[in-house]
C-alpha cells in the first residue's frame, strides 16, 4: 500500500497514519515529525526549518524533496509507505511523482480527511504530546488521568510551538493557498478519496480501512 494522507493541520493525520502503519505494517513518514527531530538535534537543516516552521511558513521545496527521496529509498520502504504531511505544494506533488516514477511504483489513494476551520483551531490550541512516545492528547476531550503527565509512559506533555492559536490561523491560510490546490491534481488522477474527518478515531478508521479493502 503507497497511500497519502491529506487534509489540513489537525484533520488527524498523525493519528490515522500511525494505526494505518502498524495494520499494513509499512512505515509512517512525516516530514513534520522528521523536521522536528532535527530541531531537536540541533542541526543546521533543524535551525533553518525551525525559522519557518515558528511562523507556520513551509519549509523550502528542495530540503522538503532531499528528504523524502533519501527516506523513500530506504529498504522498509519496499512494501509500501503512508506519508503524511507530504506532499504539501505542487512542486513537491510533481517531484513526487518524478521520483515514484523512477522508483517504478504506483501511488494506490490519496485519503483526504474533511475537517472545518473551526475544528482544527479547537483541537489544536488544546493538543498536547508526550515528549517521550509521542502520544497526542486532547485537554478537554481525551485529557492525560494526570496534569502534564503521560498515561502511557510517564513522559511530560508538551504543546508545540506552532499550535498556538495566531500560528494555527496562518498554518490554515498557508494550507489553503499552496496545499488545497493538489486535491484537484489527485482528483484528476483518480486517486483522491474523502473522508469526513470530524468524527471519532474509530470510525474515520473504519472507513478508510473499507475504502483501501475496496481497492484492493
Ligand atoms: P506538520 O507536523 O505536518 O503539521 O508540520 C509542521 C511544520 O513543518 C509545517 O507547518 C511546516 O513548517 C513544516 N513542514 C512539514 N511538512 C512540510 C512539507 N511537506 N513542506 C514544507 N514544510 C513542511
């Protein structure tokens, strides 16, 4: 299975790719989750796209490119990946492309995940992250049993720095003017499936489990 999840920030991606990944058993590649490790690092490619990511601007194309191509190459790669959060522009969908075609592999969907501005906005400004798993949690809907802890793993919660809320309106305005237009490019491909994303984890999954059996 080679699948994208699209949609904006907040739509569930993360969630989705992550349970997607172990059913298939093929990796989930985020390039946010990627950039972040490198900010965490502390390298030079984490500084510059710390810059952008703060704003909620997208990283440059070409370091965006660089780093899918040397991640899709990898050997874990050969049965199928799920890659969220990518492609993000048209340049990036048409280097995409270029490199599944040399690569001579198909993409099999493109899952888009609906969900309102509205939505992003109140499950982002209240999402928190284990620093340690990585698990999200929401503060009012699916909240940790102790303040800042972990349920999981004892980890401390964090939020990001670009899910405050004047960041979040501008991750939105950048998702609709460079990212939006890609769902025609896949629609014209036939590969675009929507899915209503404002529902539990449970039945977003479901659906997308029936809609990938469908076009097995
Ligand atoms: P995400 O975790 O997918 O919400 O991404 C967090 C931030 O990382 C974005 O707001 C961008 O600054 C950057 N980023 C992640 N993926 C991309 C991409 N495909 N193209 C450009 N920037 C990206």
């Amino acid at each position: 299975m080679r699948i994208i999840l699209f949609g904006p920030p907040g739509a569930g991606k993360g969630t989705q790719a992550k349970k997607l990944s172990e059913v298939f058993g093929i990796p989930h590649i985020a390039t946010g989750d990627i950039l972040r490790e490198e900010v965490a690092r502390g390298t030079e490619l984490g500084k510059l796209a710390k810059s952008y990511m703060d704003r909620g601007e997208l990283v440059p194309d070409d370091i965006i490119i660089r780093i899918i191509e040397e991640r899709l190459k990898r050997e874990d790669c050969r049965n199928g990946f799920i890659l969220d959060g990518f492609p993000r522009t048209m340049a990036q969908a048409e280097a995409l492309d270029d490199l599944l075609r040399r690569l001579n592999i198909k993409l099999d969907a493109v899952i888009n995940l609906e969900v309102s501005d509205d939505e992003v906005v109140r499950r982002l400004s209240y999402r928190r992250i284990c620093k340690k798993c990585g698990k999200i949690y929401h503060l009012m809907f699916d909240p940790p049993k102790e303040d800042n802890i972990c349920d999981m793993c004892g980890g401390e919660l964090y939020q990001r720095d670009d899910d405050k809320e004047e960041v979040i309106r501008n991750r939105l305005e950048v998702y609709r003017k460079q990212t939006l237009p890609l769902l025609k490019y896949y629609e014209e491909k036939g590969l675009l499936i929507n899915i209503n994303g404002e529902r539990s984890i449970d039945e977003v999954f479901n659906d997308i489990i029936r809609v990938l059996e469908s076009k097995r």
